[in-house]
C-alpha cells in the first residue's frame, strides 16, 4: 500500500517562504507522508493529483499574495476541479507588514472543496527557530490530517 504523499508548493521572494516549506515538508515525513517541496514554477499538476494534501506558501506583497501564486490556484481549480475536493489543504507564508497571503490561500482552497488545516500560518521576517518548529508541526498536522481522513475514507 502507497504512503500518503504531501506536496508542497511556494512562491519565495526573498527564501523564508521557501524555508517555512521546507520544515513543513520535514514534519510531514517525520509523520511517515512521503513530501515533495517545490517552486510553483515547477510544480506539476499530475503529481499534485496524487497526492492526499496540498500545502501552498507565497508570501505577502501589498496586503495579499502575490498574483502568480494566485493564478497558480485558479489553474490547479481548472484543470484539477472535483479532483480536489476533500484533498487536505494547508496555507503558509512570510510577509513583512500585513501578512494576509496565508488567509487569502485558505479561502480559495476552501472554495476549490479541500479540507484545510487551520490556523493558517504566517511568519513575519525571516523564520526563526521557534517559527520553523511551528512550521514542522503544521506538517505534523497535515499529516495527522491525512491519516484520519484516509481511515475514515477507506
């Protein structure tokens, strides 16, 4: 029987969306999910079509996430669709004044029908290592998440 499998998907301006990603990737593996953390740039929506959860991390730039990874989301809903719905979702993201890119994430995977993980997370600045071990149990989350709807489906 396959493990369940996590990717993990940011859009980092500056790399501290991208290491809030990393650590949650490690917390998901360290809950037995296989993860994959990617670039948006390189994501490949087959492989998100197999997996049991999405993260998705961007950070904030002028008081919402920034547009690509925003129409990276409304691509995933169109060419995914139902294939979505009930998928364990998760939202992430740095910023430096506002922070509302995790929010904005969550309302629209909630909108494509996936389950997301709350609270969303958010980290002002540069993680530090109080924010990475709270990013390693969003993953943990995740993957308890996963587990139990996995249980409860099959």
């Amino acid at each position: 029987m396959a493990r369940p499998k996590l990717v993990v998907v940011y859009l980092s301006t500056q790399g501290n969306t991208k290491k809030m990603a990393d650590a949650i990737a490690e917390g998901a593996e360290d809950r037995g999910i296989d993860t994959h953390s990617v670039s948006f740039y390189e994501a490949d929506m087959n492989e998100l079509k197999d997996a049991n959860a999405i993260a998705l991390g961007s950070s904030t730039f002028w008081y919402k996430m920034h547009a690509p990874m925003e129409h990276f989301i409304e691509r995933m809903g169109k060419e995914l669709g139902d294939g979505l719905k009930g998928k364990v979702g998760a939202a992430f993201g740095s910023y430096g004044w506002s922070g509302e890119a995790p929010a904005d994430i969550a309302k629209m995977l909630r909108a494509l029908g996936m389950e997301v993980v709350d609270p969303v997370l958010r980290v002002q600045f540069t993680p530090t290592e109080k924010d990475i071990e709270e990013c390693k149990r969003l993953g943990k989350d995740i993957a308890n998440t996963v587990k139990k709807t996995k249980r409860a489906v099959g």
